[in-house]
C-alpha cells in the first residue's frame, strides 16, 4: 500500500472563507448534466456533494409498460457510449430464462461488435480525460478513428450511436460481405493511433504531472464502494467478468486483465485508470483478431428470434463487463410479455459515488480529472 | 534626436502625423489579429488533422471577418449583480495595456512609434496593466469562476515577470542599452550576431550562447505565462474554470479580450524577435537589408513566434497552477538568474 499524498486541510492557521461553486449541471468537464456542488478553501477542494437526476428517465418503471423486445432500444439509451455492450447483458438474461442456446456465428458477432464498441467508448473516455487535461488534439485524433468504428455498427446495425442490434435469441441482421477485413482495418488503425498517442499524451510529462498522484483510489475503498471496470483495475484489482465469469465465447480467447501497475505515480490514482482503458483498447484488439479467425461463416444470424417473448415466471440477474464496469440487469418475470420488474446496476452510478472519497483534499483543476478519470456516463448514473 | 519614425521625417512632427503614427500600430493590430485568428483555426485544423474552416471565402480565409461580425451582433450582457462600471472598463484596460506596448515596438530601422530610451522597461511597466484589467473584470463579474480566474492571473503574472524580465535584463547588459531600436541596431550583420547567439563580437562570445540560448529560452516559457496560452492557460482553465476571467463576457466585450490576447501574444514575440532574434535585421548580412525589408523581417520573425505559440497550444496539456508557480519560481528563476551573472560577468571581464 503505497503512501497517500494530499494537500494537508489543517495547513492553514488562518481561518479563510471557504467558497461554495456549483459545478454544473451545465459545465463544459462534467461529461454531460451532473452536479457537483463543491466546497473549495481557496483551490483546496474540502468538500463534494454530487447531485444526480437531470437526466432520470425512470428507466425502471418505463421498462414495466413495454414488452422484452420494446425495452432493448430503450437500453441503449443508458450508456448512450457503449450501446452494444449495454444491450448484451438483458439479452442474456432472456435467453437464460427461455433457456435458448444461440448459435456460435451469434456469439462471436455479439464479442466482435461488443469489443469494437467498448474500443469506441475507452477511445471517448481517454480523449475526453485529455480534453479535461487541456491537451485538444489527442480527442480529435481518436474522434477520427472511432468514426470507422462507428460506420462498421452503422452498417451492421443501421444507427451510429444507439444501435437496437441484440435480440433474444440471435441479431437483428447479419453481417455482411467486407465485414471482416474492415473490422481488421480498424483494429490496426486503433493500435497506430494508440501508439501516437502513448506519446503525444499518456507519457508527456505534463500529462503525467497533472494525473499521477490525483486522486488515489485503495483497492479496499474501491472494493468497498463497489467500484468496478477500469476504476478497480486501475487500482490494481484484477476483476474482469469476461474472464471471472466468461459468459458466451470468452473463455475461448487468450486475453489479459490490465490492471494499474504503478509505471508512473501510484497503483489507483488518475494515470493509472486511464492507462487501464488504453490497455484494455489493445486486448479488445487481440480478442477481435481472434475472434475474426474463429467465427464460422455459415449460419443465420437471425433464425431463431421468437416473435413474441412470453418469459417463464420467475426471476434472473445476469451482468456482463460493460465498458465502464459491471452491468447487471434483475428482472423478475410474471410469465407475461412484459416485466413484472426491472432493475439495473449501472456501473457508472457506482464508480461516482467514490468521487467524494477520493477528491477531498486535491486542488480544484484535480477534481475534473478524477471525474474525468472515472469516466462516467450521466445517461447510465441517471438512468 | 535620431531618426525613428519616417512619418516625422517626411511630414513634420503635427497632429496629424501623430495620430497617423498612433494608429498605424492599431491598423497593425486589427489586421494581425484577424491573420493570427485564421492561423489559428488553420493549423489547429492542420494539427488535427481536419481542414478548418472552408465555407467563407477561398480557403475560409474570411473566416475571421465572419466571426467578429458574429461578435457584434451578439448581445452585451451586464449581469445584475455586477458591478458595471469596472465590469464595463475591464476589457477596454485590458486592451489598452496590450496596446500600449506597441509604442515602442521597433517594426523597422524607419519606423517605432516612441523611441525612447527605457523601451524595454516601458514594456514590461505597462504590460502589468493587463493584469489590473483581468483583476477588474473577473472581479466585477462576481462570478465564482471569474474571480478564481484573476487570482489565478495575478498570482501567474507575478511568477513569470520575473524570470522575463531577468532574461530581458541580461540582454540589456550585453547590449547596454535599454532603448529597442538600439539593441536590434547591435545585432545588424549576419544571423550569428543575433543576441540569441551571444550578439556582435568576436570568438570570446562563444561563453555566452549557452546563456543566451537558455535565455531565450526562457523568456519564451516566461511569454507564454504572461499571454495565458497552453500550456499555462489556467486564468481561462477551460475544463475547470469554464473560461476564468471573462466567463460573463459577451459580444463585442469579450472580442476585446480576444483582441488583447492576440496583440499581447505579438509583444512578447515581438520583445523576443528584437532581443534575440535580431529585429528587423536581415539574417544574411546586406541581403534584403532596408527601410522597408526590416518590416518584412521584423513582421515575419514576429509571427514565426506566433505560430510557435500556436504550434504549443495544440499539443501540449495545461499546467495545474500550484506547478506553474513550481515552474516560474524554482526553475525558470534560478536559470535566468545564473545566466543573468554569467553574462553580468563576461561583460565585466570584457
């Protein structure tokens, strides 16, 4: 356990004003309508309250008055970043009710496109972490790539962002001819950014100055407050549900767990959760070329989605690894077409509430990197 | 008197000629700002791999003209609770110091608006005032953003007016003369007496250069604090402070600001071309060497700084502030120090 390092908030003798900011709900680095009210002795943050709902859709209750297949697009809307992977865990939970076997072609498409969009959201979350660092060039740069990320869902799926692509049972189309060797030019356009970046951004020294040491997080809080995905790894807990738990394909392919290693500052700050994703780009990478090699070409994608979906009675909770964590949806069947309850356990609304935790003490510019270190999407904290 | 200002020469010293030398800067200005404006945008674009703006005009060179036409039609807000006359005043002082500077900025051989002979202490004496502006207006917004920012500001200005003026200082030892015209005067010849490169003089300079070279050096680091541009851009910390010191400013208001930083972004280049990089002289010898070719000079080593400064802001992350502090305080001092004795010495010794 390495040595936390803080400003000391006895420092002064002087009893100075302390200033209350709202920092947002409209406020260019709080990544969408979240509200930080924030407690700063001149830049020493002491104190931050977030305050959620800005964007609260009562998702949960929503989902109560639309049939299985009404609520997948309704998903998507969670974390609005990485629709597929999002939609992936509630279809897994269906089929597990409906005790239906999906063909292999299914599974390794659903691996294919979940890594190539959790490619996509770790590309917005690190660039999104520069941005909030002030370097602006890093964002446009993998803006660029994660268009042809984007234009290969689109023409699988038909949207750019909220892709409606899972169903209980299969896809909603197949793939189609030049699918596999543009998902391969795209995993070799995200390993060159990636390398230009490592030096444009994750070791300038600038960078590193500003995010190591900042907001140190322990393995013990972090597990406390139940954090999972990129913030865990990042302080240094191996916990990947593809691997822990490999749910569909996964136990098939030789992947790594990045944890944070400490390179530069300390196991659990800032530097380290965002190396984490650049990590996990580049294993997201290795998964997709494998899975490319052992996808088998025949088959229907779309053979085996029932028309109507009347779930058994009874209950499931099922939860894959999203981008941002773990994704867990409960929902308790009545043996209608709809769910008699539905509940979510979105990853984001978990890793944020360590934000008081870990922020107090840290300048005020800090405390919109640890937020951007986290790597939140209101969309899933409101939900 | 020495010869300064050819429209003196030409047309008499009235008040016509003087209003004509008074704004022949502003002229300048108006139109460098509208160029380094469209520099921006272009090679950030370039930098980033897009192509900038292409709609107004060939190339999107009216881009520029598009934007503060877009800046006079928005509306002026005052908030309530200000306090209107120094929110008002704000962005005018704030213009005016950067402004002022230009008066004695030697554009050429035949043209600097005053030369007089503390030129380069008047330069640093007004460049404060920005500072007293930035103060006024985040401020007077009463704005919680705003004020951090001009605290921010003041604190980063003090730091790094320090470190520059020792730079500037160790130059004024060398050419002993604190007069503009005269330093770029000294350094005429070929590039390599260029005070960058240890001035005029014969071999013994060589002791010099690695103090000039971290001098200029250092006085680029130091510039680019006192004009609030990335990497030390933390008045107007856009992730943190949304824009600092001039969140509430609207409309033309907040042009003013933008103005100010382009002009003050083109007086420390400039300040950095005439006392490293040789002002408006030729770097080959007679080569292209005059009247009216110093302008070229003086103008194009003028915006090689600019877009150097520009190069910067769009590759490099923003400094926290207590390690701007750590940067102005603990490494820029110390070395403009040493090389301040260094070249105190070699001078003495000479």
């Amino acid at each position: 356990m390495s040595e936390i390092k803080r400003m000391d908030l006895e420092y002064s003798q002087l009893d100075s004003d302390r200033m209350r900011i709202n920092v947002g709900p409209q406020h260019p680095s709080t990544h969408g309508v979240l509200r930080l009210e924030v407690e700063v002795d001149g830049e020493i943050v002491t104190e931050v309250v977030p305050h959620l709902g800005y964007l609260h859709r009562s998702f949960e209750k929503h989902c109560e008055r639309m049939t299985y297949q009404q609520i997948i697009p309704y998903i998507d809307r969670m974390d609005y970043i990485s629709a597929m992977n999002n939609e992936w865990p509630y279809v897994m939970a269906l089929e597990k009710m409906l005790d239906i076997k999906v063909p292999e072609k299914v599974e390794y498409l659903r691996v294919i496109v979940s890594e190539l969009n959790r490619i996509a959201n770790h590309q917005i979350a690190v660039a999104t972490f520069g941005l909030d660092a002030g370097a602006f060039t890093p964002f446009l740069f993998y803006f660029r790539d994660r268009e042809y990320i984007i234009w290969i869902l689109e023409k699988l799926s038909g949207a750019r962002l909220l892709y409606n692509y899972f169903r209980v049972g299969g896809m909603a189309a197949d793939i189609y001819p030049t699918f596999k060797q543009e998902v391969l030019d795209v995993v070799a356009k995200v390993r060159k950014t990636n390398a230009e970046i490592m030096n444009l951004l994750i070791y300038n020294s600038i960078f590193i100055k500003r995010t190591a040491h900042v907001g140190i997080l322990t393995p013990e809080v972090a597990i406390n407050y139940g954090c999972s995905g990129p913030v865990l790894r990042g302080s240094g807990v191996a916990h990947d549900l593809r691997r822990d738990e490999a749910y569909s394909v996964y136990d098939r392919f030789d992947f790594e767990v990045p944890v944070g290693k400490g390179e530069v500052g300390v196991v659990g700050d800032s530097w380290n959760r965002n190396m984490v994703r650049v990590n996990e780009m580049e294993q997201s990478c290795r998964i997709i070329e494998q899975a490319i090699a052992q996808m088998p070409d025949e088959g229907d994608v779309t053979a085996l989605i029932p028309k109507r979906i009347k779930i058994p009675k009874g209950e499931v909770y099922m939860r894959a690894e999203n981008p941002k964590g773990d994704l867990g949806f409960y929902i308790v069947s009545n043996g209608t077409d709809k769910p008699e309850r539905l509940k979510a356990r979105g990853a984001s609304f978990v890793n944020l509430s360590v934000i008081p935790e870990i922020s107090k003490g840290y300048m005020f510019a800090d405390l919109i990197l640890i937020l951007g270190s986290i790597d939140i999407v209101l969309g899933e904290v409101d939900r | 008197m020495e010869k300064t200002n050819f429209i003196w020469d030409m047309f008499g010293t009235n008040i016509w000629t003087v209003l004509a030398v008074i704004s022949l800067p502003l002229l300048f200005v108006l139109v460098y700002a509208l160029i380094a404006i469209l520099a921006e945008l272009k090679v950030s674009a370039w930098i980033q791999e897009r192509v900038g703006p292409m709609r107004t005009g060939p190339y999107g060179i009216l881009q520029p003209i598009a934007e503060v036409v877009k800046l006079i039609q928005k509306e002026d807000i005052t908030p309530d609770l200000s306090s209107k006359l120094l929110y008002n005043l704000a962005p005018f002082i704030i213009f005016t110091g950067a402004y002022a500077a230009f008066a004695v900025i030697p554009f050429s051989e035949a043209f600097v608006p005053a030369g007089i002979d503390v030129g380069l202490f008047y330069v640093f004496a007004i460049g404060s005032i920005s500072a007293m502006g930035i103060v006024m207006g985040g401020w007077a917004s009463n704005n919680k953003y705003s004020l951090m920012g001009a605290m921010r500001s003041v604190s980063q200005l003090i730091s790094y007016e320090i470190p520059a003026a020792l730079a500037v200082l160790s130059i004024v030892v060398l050419a002993s003369s604190m007069n503009m015209q005269e330093i770029s005067r000294a350094q005429t010849g070929w590039f390599w007496n260029w005070f960058i490169f240890g001035g005029p003089g014969d071999w013994t300079k060589v002791w010099v250069v690695p103090f000039t070279l971290a001098l200029a050096i250092t006085y680029f680091i130091a510039s680019l604090a006192e004009t609030n541009r990335v990497p030390f851009d933390i008045p107007e910390g856009e992730s943190e402070l949304v824009a600092g010191f001039h969140t509430e400013y609207s409309g033309m208001k907040f042009a003013m600001f933008f103005f100010a930083e382009y002009a003050n972004m083109f007086v420390v280049a400039a300040i950095l071309t005439t006392i490293f990089l040789g002002g408006w002289n030729s770097p080959f010898g007679d080569f292209m060497q005059g009247p009216w070719w110093g302008a070229m000079w003086f103008i194009s080593k003028s915006f090689f700084i600019v877009l150097i400064q520009i190069w910067i802001r769009w590759t490099l992350p923003r400094y926290r502030v207590d390690q701007l502090m750590y940067l102005g305080w603990k490494v820029l001092l110390p070395v403009a120090l040493v090389c301040f004795l260094a070249i105190s010495l070699f001078v003495m010794i000479k």
